[in-house]
C-alpha cells in the first residue's frame, strides 16, 4: 500500500492537532510517518523538531530544524524556534543570531523574538542588551503579558525595582485587556493568573487560574500552572488535584508529571518520587529539572552519591543554574567520598562559574559611603529564607529578642515564601523587615544599598533560597556568612564567617574557608525547644531489657559508613537493637537500605517520623542517640539531650562534620566525643554496659542543657555582639588607613 500526497497531507494536519492538544509523543509519532515517504517536508521537519525541543531533546531538535531551514530557508517561525532552542543549549550568540533572522523574515514574530533573543541575553547576564529587546517586544505587542513579566524581572537584575514593579503592573493590565476582548480565552485568564501571582496577589491568582481551568477543562497546561501556583503557597493536595486533573487529559505532559513527582517526594513519597522523575527522563533526557527532581528524591531516601550524579547531570544541562551548584554542594557534605579539600574546591569553582564576575565588578569596601566610626550605633542586614520555624529561624529569635537596640538596629530581609506564626513574631521584633521572597537578585541588592546596611549577615550558605549572588555585589562594608550553612561559601566579598572553635579548631580548617574565621568562645549554637516540649521518660532498657540505640536525624544524613559503623556498634553490644526514624514514608525501602550495610533485621526497628505529631517523643524509644557522619547532627544531638538521651559523636576535619563536638562539650558529655571508628565502637559499648549512668544522665541532661550556654540567649548575643563590633572596628581602622 502506497502512501500518497493527499495522505501524508492528512497525517501532518492530524499531527499538528495532536500537537496542539499537548499530546508530543502521538504528535512526533505522526511527524515521523509523514517523514517516511516525505523525508524533506519542510513542516514535518519542524514540527518534529520542536516535539524535540519540548521533550528535552535539544540536539536532535537543533537538527531537525536546521533542516528544515535548509530546505525551506525563509520562514521566520523556523527561525524563531530554532532560536530557542538554542537558547536553551545556552548558545546565546547563536540564539540572538537566529532571532534577528525571524524578525527579518517575519514582523509578525517581532515580539517572540525579541523576547527570545531578551532571555538569552539574559543568560548570559547582559541585562542592559536583554531590557532593550523586551522593550522592542512590547513595541511590536503592547499587550504581550510575558514580556512585561521578565522585563520586571531584567529591571530588578539592575536595581531598577520601582521600574520592575511598574512592568508586572503593566503586565497586569495588558492581561486584563485581552481578558476583556476575550472573555472566553482560558489561555487569557491563565496569563493573568501568572501576572496576578507575581504580584503576589494569591487570591485574585486562584480565581484567574479558577477561571482558565473552567474555559479549558482538557487543556493540561492551564491545570499544571494552576498547581505550580499552589505548591508555591504550600497548598499541596490541592496542587496535587490539579497535576493529577492535567496527566488525565495528557499522560504524556511532562511539567505535570515533574510537579506531581515533586509533590510526592514534599509529601514524604520519595520512592514514587523518583520513579516519576525516571519515567519523565526516560521520556525526555534532556530537563534539567527532572534531574533535579530525581536527585532531591535519592538525598530524600539517603542515596546521596546517586543523587550527587543527577545534580551534576542538571547543572550540566542548565549552566547558568547557581541554586542546582549550590544543591550539590550541600549533598556533598552528606557523602563520605569527599575531602575538606575536594569539598572546598568545588565552593571556589562554584563562585568562578557564578559569582566571580559580579564580584569583579563590585565596589570596594572601603568606596561604600558609610559612616566610619568605630562607636557609632550599627545597622545590621540579616538575608535569610529561614524566618520561619526552623533550626535557624530560632536561633534568630534568640538574636532579635536580646538585640541591643540601642546599639544595634536590625533589618531583616526575608527570603521566606512561606510564612508562619515564627515569622510574624519576628517581623515585631526586628528593626525593619523588608519582604523579597525568591525572584531577581537584584531586589535585595536595591533595598540593602537604600538602607545603608553597616553589616550583612548570610544565614542561608548554599542551602535552598540563598541570596549569596546579592552578597556577590558587596552590599555592605562588612560582610558576614552565619547560623545556617556549616562550610564557607566559597566568595571573596564575604569578609567572615562565624563560628566556634569546637567547630573550627585554631589552625585546623582556616585552609578550606575562603572567609577569615570569627570564633565564639562557646558553641555556636542556641537551642530553644518546638512548641510544647514532652517530659523526659524512662529509659527503654531500664536495667534489664535490651539497649536501644537510635538515630532521628534526616534521611540525607544516614550514610552507608555510618550505617556500617552502627552494625559494628550493635555487635559490640549482644542483644542490642537499632531505634531509626526516617524523614519519609517508604519504611520498607530503607529497612533494606540498613540491612544492605549490614544491619541485622532481627535487630531492627523503623519508623517514619511523619507518624510522630511531636517528634521529641520519639527519644522515648532510645537509650544511647548516635551521631550520623560524615555530615554530623545539630537540632537532631540538642533535642536528644533535651530529653535526657547521650550522644556520641565521630569528629571529623571541617565544621560540618564536627558540629556534635561543640554541643556534647557545653553540658559535660566530652567523652562522647570520639576521633576514630574503633574509638566510636568503644564508648558506645561502654556507656551501653554502664546503666547508672544512663539513668542518671536522662534524669539531668535537661537540665544540664538549660543551665548551658545552650539556653544562655542573652549571653550568646552579648558575644555575638562583640564579634560585630570586632569586624566593624577593623574595617575603620583598615578602611581609614
């Protein structure tokens, strides 16, 4: 049976239906037929080609298109799209080339292509370049809603943040506009939504999306933005309906499977997790966010050198990515694969790939127009996404609630998207609160320089919503990393990071640290317990039963040599069992996980911490806590001993791996500090076999910890004070030398 003209006229025209209802992989299959008796139609081709590109498969779309355009070189949309996919392979020259050749071709596209050629100026950090483009864009359609967004976004990149809200406002109304002349356009209302959000006008967001998803009851992209809008607000069943609603009308459409997957891993599902993120790579390798996702559902599960190669897969795929660097750095920390030296050389190379020209062309310290008083009151700058309640949002508690006010005026500029009581009370207790939550960088930059901050505090490191590319500009005098993030940052224009010499021992670790160390001379740390702490219970054992030892830290953490360690701990103690909580659902996976490093299933008990509305409860279970490594415990050691349970610990070389050494110190447990594996196996045994002590230690520990500069927030923030003052009076006398 032949396969005519007439026939192959008939398949394109279905693929392209099939095309624009969302259904890519019924589309290609369709394009590909066509391209059987037809193998140079141009249209087949291209369409083929951008199923390509929107699958992730950037080469093989950048060669199907090129021929296309080889056959049929004057079409501008064939341009247009190879355009952006070369924007996506991060070939800006080439997008930009390929853009100005569609607009040539084709007016019509003048908007799409500029806009094009705006993001990949943009990539490439040419904000200026990118601001001229979207401007054109919106010459050529003063009512593109898209366009005004980024150009808000490409405004606030240059400080220019009144002018950037101006654009989201405008692109507002031009949404507005079309939704007028258009009333029954879902693809109007859903642009509207997207305006509406990233004004942060939440409710009017919900009603615009409402309103898409009843014009388009089958259209998979209005329901995907709609739930991309909702798990941004934490309302994740919701979100949920909305991913499931959209794979119903389309199996095949990847956003919402990676926001499903995504879900499922928030929601403690990580083993669904990635095998929804491994369904979306095998169908389309080549998204970054896939990868992504894969990864943080591996860390999730305590695979973290599996997840360390997905992340460099992502970070690959999407070079310009700063937070997907930053997320391998973080897992990094996790395996025990990695030297200091290995861990701080990837900190550099991330501040050579992202930070290292803004750093360049920031001012000088001593150029900032600040005051130079050693004495005079200060204001310090927090830049942090965790004012909310988190190990850190509580040790900021501590600081705003004992601040000198007479001295020392805080402003707060927060990064926290999701808000909650912890929030609101440190909103009453700072200074000034300045709200930037997520988006352009160069928001924070503006409000800082606007408020002439003295000193600039980093909580975030290189964890999830971190500012670092801010502080990358040299916003402030004196420049600081703090609380949150146990390792350098890797940027010259953070002047110190602060710390305690448990952490950080003299002469021990300043190589791997490319800030100069500030020490406390106690633990850098305050504990304040969540909510309405239990009391103490007896211990497990008591003085006849079996020893329970345990661990509560996050899966992430639970590495194959610590695993090893603890089995070795359980044979150094006959008849002794494992107590374990994991941070997610799948019980079954990691009972195999510990087995498969040598744990006795006999001898093992797993539960989920999800199970456990106050997770201080599950310290009822254990007798003896022990420390993950390499990666070693904070909020997890505190709250043990909080309820009367020892820790020992393994101290390794650099802060992250000695964190448990500081905190056994301050309420006497220093024996609990151990230097080696042998030496772990030892004292675990031995304190396993002295029960009076164990007895005795979880009727007191409470209190010893109350009576430790654990609990001491005043005394704390009296030295954290001094540091301050320390790094301010040294940069005057630098600064006027």
């Amino acid at each position: 049976m032949t396969f005519g003209v007439d026939d192959a006229r008939a398949t394109l025209d279905e693929a392209v239906k099939l095309h624009q209802s969302g259904r890519i992989a019924d589309a290609a299959a369709a394009y590909r037929r066509v391209l059987e008796s037809s193998p140079r139609d141009p249209n087949a081709l291209h369409l083929l080609g951008v199923t390509a590109m929107q699958a992730g498969r950037l080469d093989e779309a950048a060669k199907l298109i090129a021929q296309a355009i080889e056959v049929q070189p004057n079409v501008g949309s064939f341009h247009l799209n190879l355009a952006m996919v070369m924007r996506q392979r991060h070939r800006v020259d080439d997008a930009i080339a390929e853009a100005e050749k569609a607009i040539a071709l084709d007016p019509k596209t003048a908007a799409a292509g500029y806009h094009v050629a705006a993001l990949a100026f943009a990539e490439d950090k040419q904000y200026d370049d990118a601001i001229f483009c979207l401007q054109r864009a919106l010459g050529a359609d003063a009512d593109f809603v898209q366009g005004h967004m980024d150009l808000g976004n490409m405004l606030d990149a240059r400080g220019r943040n009144a002018e950037g809200d101006a654009a989201r406002d405008a692109a507002i109304a031009a949404a507005l506009r079309l939704v007028e002349r258009e009333p029954n356009s879902a693809q109007h209302h859903l642009m509207l939504g997207h305006a509406l959000d990233l004004r942060g006008r939440a409710d009017e967001a919900t009603a615009a999306f409402r309103a898409a998803s009843r014009l388009a009851p089958a259209d998979p992209s209005v329901f995907h933005a709609f739930g991309v809008s909702l798990q941004r607000r934490g309302q994740r069943d919701e979100a949920t309906m909305c991913f499931r609603v959209a794979l119903r009308s389309n199996p095949d459409f990847l956003p919402a499977r990676i926001g499903l997957s995504s879900l499922l891993d928030e929601q403690g599902n990580p083993l669904a997790a990635a095998e929804g993120f491994r369904a979306t790579i095998n169908a389309a390798g080549g998204l970054p966010d896939a990868h992504a996702g894969l990864a943080g559902a591996l860390i999730a599960l305590g695979e973290v050198d599996q997840a360390i190669e997905s992340l460099r897969t992502a970070a690959r795929l999407s070079p310009g990515a700063a937070q997907l660097e930053s997320d391998l750095l973080v897992a990094v920390h996790c395996s025990p694969r990695y030297s200091p030296q290995e861990i701080f050389d990837a900190h550099r190379a991330w501040r050579e790939h992202h930070a290292a020209e803004i750093e360049r062309t920031a001012p000088p310290a001593a150029s900032l127009p600040n005051v130079r008083d050693p004495d005079r009151p200060l204001v310090i700058g927090i830049v942090s996404s965790n004012f909310r309640r988190s190990p850190t949002g509580r040790m900021l508690q501590a600081v705003l609630e004992h601040v000198d006010r007479t001295q020392f005026f805080c402003v707060c500029y927060s990064n926290t998207y999701l808000a909650d009581d912890l929030t609101d009370h440190l909103k009453k207790q700072a200074g000034g609160w300045r709200h930037a939550p997520y988006g352009p960088d160069g928001r924070v930059v503006t409000k800082v320089r606007e408020d002439r901050v003295d000193i600039l505090i980093d909580t975030d490191g290189h964890t999830y919503g971190n500012r670092l590319l801010a502080l990358a500009h040299r916003l402030a005098p004196v420049q600081m990393t703090h609380f949150g993030y146990a390792d350098t940052t890797g940027l010259t224009t953070i002047d110190y990071r602060v710390t305690d010499a448990h952490a950080d021992p003299v002469g021990a670790t300043q190589q791997w640290s490319s800030e100069r160390l500030l020490r406390l001379s106690r633990v850098d740390c305050v504990y304040r317990p969540e909510g309405n702490p239990p009391g103490v219970s007896e211990m497990p054992a008591g003085t006849t039963l079996p020893i329970t030892f345990g661990c509560v830290a996050p899966t992430r953490r639970v590495s194959s040599a610590a695993i090893a360690l603890w089995a070795r701990v359980l044979e150094a103690v006959p008849r002794s069992r494992l107590f374990i909580a994991t941070a997610h659902r799948d019980i079954d996976y990691e009972v195999k996980r510990l087995t498969r490093h040598g744990i006795d299933p006999a001898r093992l008990r797993v539960v989920s911490r999800h199970d456990w509305p106050q997770p201080l409860n599950l310290f009822t279970n254990i007798d003896v806590a022990l420390d993950t490594l390499p990666f070693a415990g904070r909020a997890t050691t505190c709250d043990a001993l909080w309820m009367g349970v020892p820790v020992i610990t393994l101290a390794g070389q650099t802060p992250a791996r000695r964190r448990g050494v500081g905190l056994l110190t301050q309420v006497g447990l220093e024996d609990l500090v151990t230097s080696n594996d042998d030496e772990y196996v030892r004292v675990a045994a031995t304190l396993a076999d002295d029960r009076a002590r164990l007895a005795e230690l979880r009727k007191t520990l409470r209190e010893s910890a109350l009576h430790s500069p654990l609990c001491d927030y005043a005394g704390y923030v009296r030295e954290l004070q001094s540091l301050w003052r320390q790094a301010w009076r040294e940069f005057c006398t630098t600064a006027s030398g």
